[in-house]
C-alpha cells in the first residue's frame, strides 16, 4: 500500500465519523487452511444464541464457489443451492492442470463509511471511538434496511429477538488488552491486527511496507500478538469498489490468475475510489 494512499485513509481523523482510531484486520489468503477455527472460536462466543444458529460474525468459505452438476444434460444450466452450505464448497475452477481455488475468512469491515449506518432508519448503527460499527441493540427496531445495504451481508437479522446483530471486533476483549477470537485461535497464524491510523502500529507498517511480512516482527502495539509471518505481495481490500473503504485488508491469493484477483481484490489499492458507497433511495432518519 502506497503511502499517499494510507495518508488518505488512516493518515487523519476520520472525516465523516471523528474517530482518531480504526481498528482493523490484514489476512494472508495464502496461509488459510479452512480449517474453521477462527468461525467456531467465534461462532460459540458470540452467536450461540437462541436466532443465531445460521449467524457466523465470522466465517470462511471457498472462493468460488462451486455449482450443483446439470440436472437435466448439458442444456440445462449449472446452479447454486446454499441450502447445503458445504456440499460442492471445494470445486476448483479452470481446467487441468490449471485449476485453482481459495479459502477466503470474512468478519465485518468495519468500514471507514460503512453503508449499514447510513441506511438505519433508527439510528441505532454507530462507529464507536476505535472505528469499530456497533448495533446498539436497545434502539435497533428491526427494520432489516442494514441488512440489505451491506454490500458484503455481513448483518444478520435475529428473528427471535427481532434485532440485526453483527460483528463487533470482540471490542470487549480488547478492552481487557486481548486480541479478537478470529485472530487468536487462528491456526496458521494468518492475521495481524490493530490500529491502522497509528503509524507505528505492526499492522499500519506492514500494509505500507509488505518486505516487513515475511519474517517474524516484534509488534509495537498495545496489544498482545505472537509473532506472525506474512507473505510478501500486495496489501489489498476485499471489493473495494463497493466503495465503504474496508478496514479488513489481504494479501491477495498468488495462485489464481491475475484477472481473477482483479475480480476479487480490484480498484482499491490503485486510488480509483473517491466517493463513498451511496445506498440507492432516501432514507428517514428516527428523530433523537
């Protein structure tokens, strides 16, 4: 990541939120394993709920997705069924001996100008001091207009409790000094975090400078991190040209074709974005 580019993000107070911290994620797609734990680490200390059996803050699935085989010959077109969420996950694409596939973990992004916030009616969705997207569940009404503008549907609605729930970067465990469940139980070690609007923070210096992945670093932040290895490569946000400035970076996977990771990982790193994401049609805000 260029330092122009990081000067426009992180290098000063949020513009729109006034927040002086943004806390945030950089992934190494290349180191994945799939081997879930990062999403049950998650799922049993935050949504093991009544209404959150479906809900992962947290989750990982295989990139792309796989196609159910033709049902009826060669006319009749491949489709997708998420009834079954694993069933087909693992189906590489290309052509032999050209085949590729990724794992691809997902919290919230807790972006710079997440699109949920704009769209709750009842103002209830908010960017707290730390730049993190909180749901504040006494004032949320269950109106679902967060859950449809989140371009990456990481808001899940809870039908017993009638509340939108979502990540929330584990904030209280970060007020004790300890790091997110997806970041600690992480098998191989794929995650750095921490504030990206701090210069000196291991993450800000690792997404400026990727030579300083790729051997073990001592962090210099305020929180406690295991010293973690990260490919060289370009740092870069998951669809970008959603246009909310994600706070969740990765290092973009090194074995599918460059036109692929465009697909996937396009337009940020190169300064194209300008304007926010806009959610489509007015929306009235709840007097306070």
């Amino acid at each position: 990541m260029s330092e122009e580019l990081w000067q426009k993000y992180y290098g000063q107070p949020n513009k729109m939120y006034g927040n002086k911290v943004q806390f945030g994620m950089l992934l190494d797609i290349n180191k994945c394993l799939a081997c879930h734990s990062c999403t049950m680490a998650c799922k049993t200390t935050w949504t093991s709920g009544p209404g959150q059996e479906n809900m992962y803050f947290n989750s990982v699935s295989t990139q792309p997705y796989g196609k159910y085989p033709r049902r009826n010959g060669a006319n009749d077109p491949a489709y997708f069924d998420y009834r079954f969420s694993n069933l087909y996950q693992d189906t590489p694409k290309g052509t032999y001996p050209k085949l590729w596939q990724f794992y691809l973990a997902r919290p919230c992004n807790h972006c710079t100008d997440p699109a949920c916030l704009k769209a709750c009616p009842t103002r209830s969705i908010y960017k707290n001091e730390d730049g993190i997207v909180l749901i504040d569940q006494d004032k949320c009404e269950g109106f679902q207009y967060c859950v449809r503008a989140c371009p990456y549907d990481k808001i899940y609605y809870n039908s017993v409790t009638k509340k939108s729930q979502k990540c929330i970067f584990c904030f209280p465990l970060l007020e004790k000094g300890q790091e997110p469940q997806c970041v600690k139980s992480c098998v191989g070690k794929i995650r750095i975090f921490g504030n990206l609007m701090d210069p000196e923070s291991t993450i800000s210096k690792m997404i400026r400078d990727p030579s300083l992945g790729v051997k073990p670093y001592d962090p210099q932040t305020s929180l406690k991190a295991t010293h973690r290895v990260i490919n060289e490569g370009e740092r870069r946000q998951y669809r970008p040209d959603f246009g909310t400035i994600p706070s969740v970076w990765y290092v973009p996977p090194k074995n599918i074709p460059p036109e692929e990771v465009e697909k996937y990982f396009g337009f940020g790193m190169k300064g194209l974005l300008d304007e926010p994401h806009q959610v489509s049609g007015p929306t009235k805000m709840k007097d306070i």
